[in-house]
C-alpha cells in the first residue's frame, strides 16, 4: 500500500548524487546560520526570536484590525488593494489589470505565495508572458518544475541539469561554467526587466503602519522587478503582516541570519505605494493582492494558528534530518521540510495526505532553529490526532486502531500485561543479541519494516521484572 | 539517611535491555538511595501519543499516574519517558481533571537518570571504570524538550579510563522517532547510517546514551553493517568497575 | 458579499473578534542602539563592506574621494544621481560622468548603457555594511541597480549603527519616500550547486566611500 508520498521518498533515498546534494546544500546553510547566530555575534538572538513571536502573535490574534490598518494605509499613499479568496481571484486582478494597460510581458520575483496558487500557468494560459527571474526560479520555470527548498529553489540541479535546460530553452550550447550560465541569465532577464510592462513580486512582510510592502533578496532581481516597469503588483498572504515599520529591526534581524547566515540580505526593500509626484523613476502604480486561499481556516484552531507566524526562512528545512533525505519534491505541495509538514494538512486537509504529519521522528530540531518560535513538533502531534480522528470517522486504517486500542487496554492492566510481555518474549529467540533475520512467519508488517534497514533485537534472556525478582527485594 | 527512589524502567528496558535498569539500581544503591520498583508499571504510553491516539494514551497516563501516585522521585532510564510524563501528561487532560492534577503533581518528581544524579544526588563522579573510547549521543527529547545536555558528559568525565570524544553530530537524531522507524523505514535507517558515519569519524568504539530506544536503533544499523562498535546504556557505563 | 468582506468576516469569526474592536496594544518595538563612536562606526562599517567583498576607501577629503572615483570611472561611461553632496565636491563634472536626470526614459537609458552608478547614500549602517537610499528626486533607483558597477560616497556622519537607529530616526519611512532600501554588498546568487556568482542582476562589484 505503498503511496505517491512513499514512492518519491525512495526515489530520492535511492539516488546518491541527489543525496549527496541536498546533505552538503543543507549542511552549508546550517553551518552558515551557526555562525551567524552565535551569542559572541549576536548575544540578543533569543530574545530576538522572543520578540518575533511576540509580535507575530499579537498581530495573527487581531488581524482583521491590522488588515484595515494597512489598506488604509496603502490608499493613502496612492497604492491599491485587492482582496482574493482563493488563487483564481488573484489572476483575475492581474488579468483585468493587464488588459486595461495592454500589458503581454510581466516579469515575477521570488514568491512562494505564487507558486502556492500556480500563478505563472494560470496567466500563461491567457496569454500573458510571465517570467521569473530569481535565477533559481528561473531555471525550474524553464525545467517546468516546482522550488525545490523555500529559499534555494533548484538546489537539487547541477550545473550540467542547467545546461541541458539552456541548450533546450535558449539555444545555448554546452555551457557548464556556472558563472557563464549566470551571466547568460543575467542578459536574457535584463531585456525583459527593461520591457516589461507589469512586475509582480511577494511580500515578506506587509507593513500596517506604513501601508509598505518589505523585500528580502540578493540577486536584485525584485529591486528590478519593482523598480523598472510601470505597475508593481504585490501578491501577499494575509498572513504577512506585522504592525509598524520598527518591528523590521527585530524581524530582519532575524530571517536572513535564519536563512542564509546573512545578517541582512543584500538587499531590502521597503515599498510604499507608487513613485511620489517628485521621483524621477519608479512604478507608476502600486498594487497590493491579499490572499486568503485557506489561511482563515487556520485561525480556528488556537493551537495550531501558530503555524500563520511562519517569516519562510527555510531554516526548519535545513535542520530537518528527515528533509535531508527525502528532500523536497517528496512532499506533496510547494511548501516542504516540517512547515510544509504542518501547513499542508491544514490548508488542504489531513486526508489529503494522511502519511504527512507522521514523516517525522520529532526531533525537535525545527523548533530550537524556528526564528519565530513555531512549536512545530506539537502541531505535528495535534495533526497526527486529527488524522486518527478522521480515521475513525471514516472507519479506515482499523487493523492498527485496534492494535493501540489492545495495547492501551493492556497496558493499563499490570497483570494481564506482564503475562502478555512474557508470552510475546517467549515467541522470539531469547537473549541472542541482534537477529539479522527471523522466521517467516513474523517477518511481517513493522518487523519486516525494522529488518529491511537495521538487525533487530531479540527478546532479554530474562526481563527486568525478572531479574529484580531473583534478586530478592 | 538513605532516601527511597522509586524506578520507572520503560517498557523497552524491560523487556529488551533489562541490564540498563539493573545498572541504574545498582549505581543508585551504591549512592545510598533505597529502590522501589512499583510492580504494576506498564509503558509510558507515548507509542500511542505518537502515533495520533490521544485516547488511548490517556488510558495509560491514567494508569501510569495511579502507580507512581506516591513516589517521592521517580527516576527514569529514559528522556523520551520522562519527557511524555513530565511533559505530555498535562497537556492529555483537561486543566478541570483530576488526573490533570495529578500529572502537575507528578511532573516535578521525575527525573531522567543523569539529571537525578547530577541534581539530586549531587554527584559526578560515581566511581565508575571503563577502558574505552566513547562518544555521547544526545537524544532528541532529553536534549530539546528536557534541555539535559552537560549531565551525562559530566559524569562521563569522571569515568576513569574512558576517553570521551565528541562526534560533530552529536545532536543529530538517530532516526530511531518511534513508529517513525517502521513507517519510513528507509529514511529512518538513512539518519541512522548518518549518525554513523559521524561516530565512526571519532574513532569511538563505544556509543552511550540515555534512551536505549536510541542505542536499538544505532546498535541495530551497527549491526548491520557489521562495524566493531558497541552501544551501552549510560547507567551501564556508572556501574563499570 | 466582496472578498474583502468575506475574509475579514471569516478571520474575525475564527479568532472571536468584534468588527472594528481596538487590539490590546502590541508588545514595544524592540529598539536598541549602542554606543559607539564616530571612528568606530567608519571601521566597523568599511570592514563589513569589505567582508562582502566590496572595495571601501576612507577619504580624509572630498577631493581624495573624487581623485579615487576619478580613477575607476576614467575611460568608462558613468551616470551619477542627483544628490547634492555629489555634486559639490564635484563627482558629477568628472569626464564621462553624465548626471542631472529629470526624465525618467533619459536616466533608464543613461543608466541601462552605464558601466558605473554613482550614488551617495542617506544613510549607512555600521552594523551590516549596508547604503540606505531612499528614493527622492536626488535618488533616482536605477542608478544604483542597473549598471554593473555601483560607488557609494557618504559623509562620516551619515554613518549609523545599524537597523534600530535608523528605524528610531524614521519610525515611518513612508511618510517621506515610497521606497526605501537597504544594500548590502555586492548583487550575489548561490542558486547552482551554492557557487557564489556576484552581480547576477545588480551590481557585482560596490564601492564605499566614506568621507570626513
């Protein structure tokens, strides 16, 4: 009964050179981090990661009223808003906005947000041109593939992967040298930067009090997309908000450090509303779209609306021992590693992919990196729940409900357990160290699962129980 | 005054490493506790927790509760079991509960084996001898939800003859993650070979820890691969002599 | 029913809040800024740029400035923007420096044939090694991001610590320019196997120039 989820993890856990790829792209960005969080260098990172929380808390509990804030603010510099409930109302602003300026060409920032509602096809299929140009995003737009890493979107390609797709797609032949391919990139985005007619970008953080819109970036790619044509289009989760512009110092503080290791990215920009009268260039619009696409159904719950504070520094991907293995194309949507673990569920609900919640040995290694302190273990544990809930209501998985059901009611009777821990001793070879194999007919289910990786224990010649008894107390 | 330490063993000490629970009573004994071992002690019930059934765990829990009701301490072979009851107990039932209560009670009271040591016994060195190069293993829950760290280097360090070597990935988890390990058991023999690789980089020939679901885990891919190491239960090594 | 009042009717009913009732006020703003001295912020603030690899001078004059731009402009085209402080010492009379743009299609064009950008900075944080332009008639954007070679001239004390005393010196930048932005070294991408490559889209190479 093995399923898509199951299929991709052993395609990628059988293939060494992607291993090797996302252990040493992951590692890297690990050690980067330690470097950069370090008390020597940054003695006020955990209350950094306090304050963040906070914030973020205080502004998902009243967002409505932070939401108006910022629409207010938006208008009253010149900007607009467009509210979106799901990813079809998004492209039909962007289109209506395209056909009455007669835009063709848009150029697209980095945006998870985006990608999460497969904006490109859906303008691409009307006709429109919508090029990415994060060089990353670029490449998988070429490929037709999906990011691979929040933050390092083609870290499963090579150079050799990349000058396949340029000899396919721009007719560039055998181009190897990295460099070289960046700076063919470079030519091909810089034409259509300069044509553009709309960009598009994210945001990593909507600014209430300003009415602004912050990027973070190192390629100068947004700079671009949001300096050079004439209309700026945002495209944001409602989710994104924070309260004042100085909540910037804790949160920028914060997310490149998460994420690359950087103090600051090489760039941020802080965006509010069009050009002003006197400015020599700049967009001449300005427009913000806030996405809902689930995100209100994830204030229900109390616990879990914790999930919304996520600033998609990649640093739980990173750290994630299970996100090293099965990377991210494993995971069923665009988000991967543990946010992907626990937001998926949420926004498409936890029967889409019941395996997901429990791909996970709860290390803990995603919380102590979290920069907003996400306690993602204990959501994974609440979504784990309400995967056996919905099991339970929909009367499936019941050979392994009854399993846990006998155990509880075994467990919570001693005699009736110790007579059970003895018989089920008594069924393997006893006190013989680790079994490479067992007999046939218990090489079955989780057993055979142990056995297909490690050797498994036998039984203690006697137990614990056993043995205090001999000795007389 | 000898004071009375009651043990909690674990399930997978019982029946599958009953020589770490002996070593721990032993090391304890020999620091003058009196052990009381409550017969009618089952499992943790965090295999149920994990896994998604809360009603079932709580059934345990309750049971669990009623056994270690009057402890003084209860000391535990294990972070991941006295995280799950020091931790997990309250969250399972409703702050109005009496059982609720009763895990707020409990909770301050258990204590993960070298934490005990090192804080209520107030020892670090315990007299212990072992030839060997080692190297610690940091389980998950004893290190991020029970934030116990420098404890068992300690009183590894007052270990006469046992060379202590750090691995890089110390923190790394095993892979072990409880059904974690039969659902994905591809990826989870992966961390384990990982975590390997990092051991075999100390040139340690003896892996400690204080969760032995770590060490079946690591012993088990040890095994496997057919490597001259050994894996041994910290309470194991304090009662080497 | 519009989508805006779909969603904010749907976040108020998931949280359990009334329309329009005023939040509990949000935790303070966390702003700190050390001590430091005007030296010790121009050390600080040319070795970070020059960890990033940027190239950094410290002018004791403004004619040293203009004698070291004088040299990495001399034979190549340059556009610089419109600041004051550029023009006064006189960067913007050097050969083949072309500057005072007023038309937005004149400076893209100036600024996309351009090898160098010559810019000053309102501010720079110490801290990071980062240039603040703020978008203004004497700062146009694409100065600083369409030529492949971005110089930065900043008078000392026009250098802060970091974020928080720039964040404490303008709690609202919006109200002054629509665009605010913070540069940090080269342009750079790592996006092929972690092969750093700089000046992917912006600038690969920044100098900083610091002034008394």
């Amino acid at each position: 009964m093995s399923t898509t989820f199951d299929r991709k993890i052993d395609a990628t856990l059988s293939d060494p050179r992607l291993q090797n790829a996302i252990y040493k792209a992951t590692g890297r960005l690990m050690s980067h981090r330690k470097i950069a969080v370090d008390s020597d260098v940054l003695p006020e990172f955990e209350e950094l990661r306090t304050q963040a929380n906070a914030v973020k808390r205080h502004t998902i509990e009243n967002l409505d009223w932070y939401l108006e804030q910022f629409e207010r603010n938006v208008l009253a510099h010149g900007g607009h808003v467009h509210w979106a409930r799901t990813g079809t109302d998004v492209a039909d602003v962007i289109l209506g906005l395209a056909k009455s300026r007669n835009a063709s060409l848009i150029v697209k920032s980095k945006s998870m947000t985006t990608e999460e509602i497969d904006l490109n096809e859906r303008l691409e299929h009307h006709g429109l041109e919508s090029v990415e140009t994060d060089l990353g995003e670029y490449i998988i737009q070429l490929k037709h593939e999906r990011p691979y890493h929040i933050v390092a979107p083609a870290l499963h390609l090579t150079r050799y992967d990349v000058a396949n797709v340029f000899e396919k797609k721009l007719g560039v032949e055998n181009e190897t040298e990295i460099e070289n391919q960046t700076m063919i990139a470079r030519r091909v985005l810089r034409d259509k930067f300069l044509r553009a007619d709309i960009g598009i970008s994210g945001a990593n953080f909507l600014i209430a009090d300003s009415g602004a819109v912050a990027l973070v970036e190192n390629e100068g790619n947004a700079r671009l997309t949001t300096s050079a044509p004439k209309v700026h289009i945002a495209v944001a989760g409602i989710e994104k908000l924070i309260p004042r512009a100085q909540d910037l110092a804790t949160f920028l503080k914060l997310l490149g450090r998460s994420g690359t290791g950087q103090p600051l990215t090489v760039y941020t920009s802080f965006l509010s509303g069009p050009r002003r009268e006197d400015e020599v260039d700049g967009p001449e619009e300005f427009h913000v779209i806030l996405l809902d696409s689930g995100r209100t159904k994830l204030l229900a719950d109390p616990d879990k609306r914790q999930s919304l504070y996520c600033i998609r520094c990649g640093a739980c991907l990173n750290h994630c021992p299970v996100y090293r293995k099965i990377g991210g194309h494993s995971f069923p949507w665009v988000y991967s590693g543990p946010i992907g673990a626990i937001i998926t569920p949420q926004f498409h609900g936890v029967e889409s992919e019941p395996g997901l919640p429990f791909a996970s040995s709860l290390c803990g290694a995603c919380a102590e990196v979290c920069p907003v302190k996400i306690d993602i273990p204990k959501i994974l544990l609440e979504l784990r729940a309400d995967v056996k809930a919905s099991e339970k209501r929909h009367a499936v998985n019941e050979a392994e409900r009854a399993v846990f059901r006998t155990f509880a009611y075994v467990a919570s009777r001693p005699k009736l357990w110790q007579r059970a821990t003895k018989l089920a001793a008594r069924l393997g070879p006893r006190g013989q160290g680790y079994l490479k194999k067992v007999p046939g007919f218990m090489n079955v289910g989780p057993v055979r699962a142990w056995l297909s990786q490690r050797d498994l224990p036998a039984p203690a010649e006697k137990s614990f129980r056993e043995m205090w008894k001999e000795r007389g107390r | 005054m000898p004071q009375r330490v009651s043990i909690f063993v674990t399930c997978i000490v019982d029946q599958l490493f009953p020589n770490a629970g002996m070593a721990m009573a032993t090391v304890l004994e020999r620091l003058g506790f009196s052990i009381d071992f409550p017969e009618a002690q089952t499992c943790c019930g965090q295999p149920a927790f994990n896994s998604g059934y809360r009603d079932e765990a709580r059934t345990v829990a309750s049971h669990t509760l009623k056994v270690l009701e009057g402890a003084d301490y209860v000391v535990v072979p294990s972070g991941s079991c006295t995280s799950m009851m020091s931790h997990h107990y309250e969250e399972l039932f409703a702050p109005g509960d009496a059982r609720h209560h009763a895990a707020e009670r409990l909770s301050p009271k258990i204590y993960e084996f070298s934490r005990f040591l090192t804080e209520v016994a107030q020892v670090e060195d315990v007299g212990a001898r072992l030839e060997t190069v080692a190297t610690y293993h940091d389980s998950c829950h004893a290190l991020r939800e029970l934030k116990i760290k420098e404890a068992p280097r300690r009183l590894l360090a007052n270990v006469k003859g046992l060379d202590l070597r750090e691995m890089d990935a110390a923190e790394e988890c095993c892979g072990f993650g409880g059904t974690f390990s039969v659902k994905f058991p591809g990826v989870s023999g992966g961390m384990a070979r990982t975590k390997i690789d990092s051991i075999l980089r100390t040139g340690a020939s003896t892996v400690i820890s204080i969760d032995s679901s770590c060490l079946m885990q690591l012993q088990g891919a040890i095994s496997r691969a057919g490597l001259p190491i050994r894996t041994m239960h910290l309470a194991e090594v304090l009662a080497s002599r | 029913m519009t989508a805006r009042e779909a969603i904010l009717r749907d976040v108020r009913r998931n949280l359990g809040r009334a329309e329009g009732a005023t939040p509990p006020p949000p935790p303070e703003p966390r702003i700190r800024i050390p001590e430091v001295s005007r030296e010790d912020r121009i050390a600080r603030m040319l070795e970070r740029v020059s960890a990033l690899a940027g190239k950094t001078l410290h002018a004791r004059s403004a004619g040293d400035a203009v004698e070291y731009v004088a040299a990495r402009t001399a034979g190549q085209t340059a556009v610089a923007s419109n600041a004051p402080f550029l023009r006064q010492i006189g960067v913007t009379e050097l050969p083949g420096v072309q500057s005072g743009f007023t038309d937005e299609r004149n400076l893209r064009e100036a600024c996309a044939s351009a090898e160098i950008g010559i810019t000053s900075a309102d501010y720079a944080l110490a801290d990071t090694g980062t240039l603040v332009m703020m978008a203004s008639p004497a700062e146009a954007r694409l100065v600083s991001l369409l030529p492949p070679v971005h110089m930065a001239i900043v008078p000392a004390e026009r250098i802060l610590t970091g974020l928080d005393e720039l964040f404490s010196l303008h709690p609202l930048p919006a109200s002054e320019t629509s665009s605010m932005v913070l540069i940090t070294g080269p342009s750079r991408t790592a996006d092929i196997e972690q092969i750093l490559v700089r000046g992917v889209h912006g600038p690969g190479e920044i100098h900083v120039v610091v002034v008394d």
